[in-house]
DNA sequence: CCCTGATTCGC
DNA sequence: GCGAATCAGG
C-alpha cells in the first residue's frame, strides 16, 4: 500500500481526531502503526506544542557500531499532549445492554430493581458467570482495552464495581462466560405466547 | 501484559 | 519517502 492522497487525508483526519496510530492504521489497512506513526512524523504532524520546542539538548549521539542498544538521547520535554482522546465515537460495551445475573447479593444502597429479563438463561451459562466473576480481573473502566471483557459486574453506586477484564472471545466484547450470558439465541425467547 | 508515540536507519 | 525495529513510557 502506498500513501495516497485518500489514505494520507484519512491519516490526517483521524490523527485530528486524536484517534491513536493503531487505529489508524487500522482503519487505513495495509499498514502498521508505524507506517502510521512514521508518516505522521513525516508530514509534520505530531504534537503540536503551544509554542517551544527548543532545548535541542545535546543531539551528539555517537554511532556506536558496536553497541546495538545505545541508548540514543530522547531528551523530548513531553509537555502534556495538547490532544483530547476523543470520546469514542460508538460506546463500547453499549451495543446490547447486558443485565449482569446477579445471585441475590445487593451490595449495599438501592436494591437493584427487577431484572427485565434475567429469565431464560441457561443455568449453566449463569453458573460460570458466578464462577468467572471470583476470578475477573476487576478492571476500572479506564482499564478496558480492546481485549478485556467489558462485562459490568456490581453497583456502579458502589465502590464494589469493576469489570470482568478477562480475555475476550475474539471479535466479542465479552469474555466467553460472560458471551454466552450477553448473546442470547433468538429461540430461547419461547416463554410467552407470541 | 496490554497499549501509546518517538526515533533511528537501512532500504 | 518509507516503515521495521527499537526505545521509552503509561
């Protein structure tokens, strides 16, 4: 793949959007991060500092053929990047509104009202979920990768709610435990008449 | 571990 | 110009 004008506008855009070069490249396909990263360098992008950018420290750096791990001087001043993780644009986990199948503990607070459904799921799939939640991760919302099951667990009222974290099932947002909870088969949906 | 961007340097 | 390898950090 090559920098087209389509591809490099894109990069352009989504770079604006502060939108991090994995995902860039990513959505640009054909390229890795750091194509990405390096064609931003390229183009003059990166941060834009407010106005310094001086101090070009000591920039003699001695090639040392030798030493393959010279430490090479990054005396970058790193000034808080003026760039504001834009807030995602599809909300994660917000998809399908996954009810957490709680046993019968409330933590503490408001009694969680009835559940909507938390009917016709499969007993075993529920009895993994409990069993999962002992061993989740209990990662904060901001801990949340791509790959950490986003499955809420507790009363967000509460300090006791964290997410699974555990790995997800690949392509879900969900641990498998917690897919097989989330994702229902549309034929389980027998009980009333219809 | 996962991730982020930054830099270097052979191509 | 390009980007893999590497570095540095969260």
């Amino acid at each position: 793949m090559s920098w087209t004008d389509e591809r490099v506008e894109l990069l352009k855009k989504m770079w604006g959007e502060g939108q991090s070069a994995s995902q860039i490249a990513k959505e640009l396909g054909g390229v890795t991060r750091n194509a990405v990263i390096g064609k931003v360098h390229r183009l003059g992008l990166s941060n834009r500092a407010t106005s310094n950018a001086s101090t070009k420290a000591e920039p003699k750096e001695k090639p040392a053929p030798a030493a393959k791990a010279e430490p090479r001087a990054k005396p970058t001043p790193k000034t808080e990047p003026a760039r504001k993780p834009a807030p995602e644009p599809a909300a994660p986990a917000a998809e399908t509104k996954p009810i957490p199948a709680r046993k019968q503990i409330i933590p503490a607070g408001q009694p969680l009202p009835p559940q909507p459904s938390a009917n016709e799921i499969s007993p075993e799939a529920l009895a993994k979920v409990n069993e999962v939640e002992k061993k989740a991760k209990k990662l904060t919302l901001m801990e949340l990768t791509e790959r950490t099951c986003k499955w809420p667990v507790g009363d967000p009222a509460t300090d006791d709610f964290w997410f699974c974290g555990l790995p997800v099932q690949q392509g879900k947002p969900y641990c498998e435990a917690h897919v097989g909870v989330a994702f229902q088969p549309m034929s389980a949906r027998r009980d009333r008449r219809r």
